[in-house]
C-alpha cells in the first residue's frame, strides 16, 4: 500500500502512516505503545484541526469519554455482581443465573453481548442480594446512586470530567517525558495503557471515515463531537436517566 502511495499527496500517506502506528501499537508494551499512540492521536489532530493534540482531544472527544466510562462502569459493577466473585451472594445463585441470561448473550465466539437497560432495570434486585457491607454491596448502591436523577447523572460526569483533565494532562506530560528521555515509571505507564489506546483508536477511525466519505474531512469529527457534547449539556435537563445512557430504551 505505501508504495502504491508514493506519488499521493503528502496528508493522505500520513494517514497511511497513522495506521501503521496504530497497528505496531498494538503489539508494544505500554511504553512504546503510549508513543506510537500518542503520535497517531497528533497526526489526526493535524489533519482535522488547527488545535494542539491535547486540545484536539478536549474539542473533539472528552464529552465521548465521559459517555463511555459512565457505560462501562455500569458493565463493570453488574457484571461483578452477576458473578458473586466474594461468595456474599449464597443462596442466590440461581437467581444471579437467570439474571445474567436476561443481561448477557452471547453474539459471536468468544463474544458477550451486554443488555444496558437490563443491567440497570436489575439494580435494585441485586442490592437486596448483596449485602451492604460487601464490596459489590457498595458498589452496586453507589451506582444506584449515581443514576438516582439526571442531576445525579450530570454531577457524575462532571466528576468524570474531572478525572478526564488529570488523566489527559498526565498523558501529556508522560509522553513528553518518554521523548525526552526522562524518568517514567512503569505503573504510569500502565495506568494510561488503555486511555492511549483507545483514544489512538476512536481519533483513526474517524479520520478514516472522513477520508473514505464525501464531504470535509473532519465532518465525521464534528458530527461524532456535536452529538456527544448535546448529550453532555442535555444530562441536567433530561427527562430520565435511562433513555439518557441507553437510548435504544423506549
């Protein structure tokens, strides 16, 4: 493929190079990885913006982040509970079976499906399993919490928001120091392996499909930013939570 790109201009091979990066990244330990990351992260904020790549990601992914945490974490927290990994959950093992069968399916080989509505539908049933002073007890009683209004919701992502700058100013500052030849300790690294990461990956693809569709190329950014800033600036205001998480909800 590069060589068949020799004569393109000089934006299109660097999105080509982008996803060489991308790919070598996958196979690197998390300091290397954290680079070659980073570099495809700089390379599309280039290509789409005028900004600075860590203001690329303030622009055009911060609000997406914050959305998929708060997801992910609902995941997490049922998830653990649909397993009792503690053994605080005896005698509720069938139930926890037939809860799980309505949260989880499996779609493809090695692939599990995850009902976000049912998981949250399924809360107040496992906080009566689950005893208040185990680790998913509090856990899942946090969470029910945090989902209790839309201004729970909405004080919930600004906290994410919070963790979101630290974590982004952290990233800054290790990559800088890896190019530097500073000192960097693994657990640094470590902690951003998977904020680099995923990070490298939602900025390529959106690059790519404003290189594969008509039209600008950061109109999938825009479009990909407007949408999850309005969701963003709606929590507050919203009418329900779940429809506002999850928005297959009817």
């Amino acid at each position: 493929m590069w060589d068949k790109l020799a004569g393109a201009d000089k934006e299109l091979r660097e999105t080509v190079g982008a996803v060489h990066w991308w790919q070598a990244a996958q196979q690197q330990q998390p300091l290397s990885a954290l680079v070659l990351n980073v570099r495809v992260i700089e390379v599309t904020a280039t290509r789409v913006s005028t900004l600075s790549w860590t203001s690329y990601l303030d622009a055009y992914l911060s609000s997406a982040w914050i959305r998929a945490i708060i997801v992910d974490h609902v995941f997490e927290v049922v998830g653990e509970a649909l397993v009792d990994p503690e053994g605080k959950a005896a005698g509720h093992h069938t139930e926890l079976h037939l809860l799980r069968k309505d949260i989880q399916a499996t779609i493809a080989p090695g692939q599990t499906g995850f009902d976000g509505v049912a998981a949250v539908k399924a809360l107040p049933r496992l906080i009566v399993i689950y005893p208040l002073h185990s680790r998913v007890g509090r856990r899942l009683r946090q969470l029910q919490a945090r989902l209790a209004t839309p201004a729970a919701l909405a004080d919930w992502a600004d906290e994410i928001a919070t963790r979101w700058a630290m974590a982004r100013a952290r990233l800054r500052r290790t990559r800088n120091a890896i190019a530097h030849g500073g000192p960097v300790t693994s657990d640094s690294t470590a902690t951003l392996d998977h904020l680099s990461r995923y990070l490298s990956a939602w900025s390529l693809s959106l690059l790519l499909d404003g290189d594969h569709v008509g039209g600008q190329l950061a109109d999938p950014h825009e479009q990909f930013r407007q949408e999850a800033d309005t969701w963003r600036n709606g929590l507050r205001t919203a009418p329900d939570v779940l429809p506002t998480i999850f928005p297959e909800v009817t």
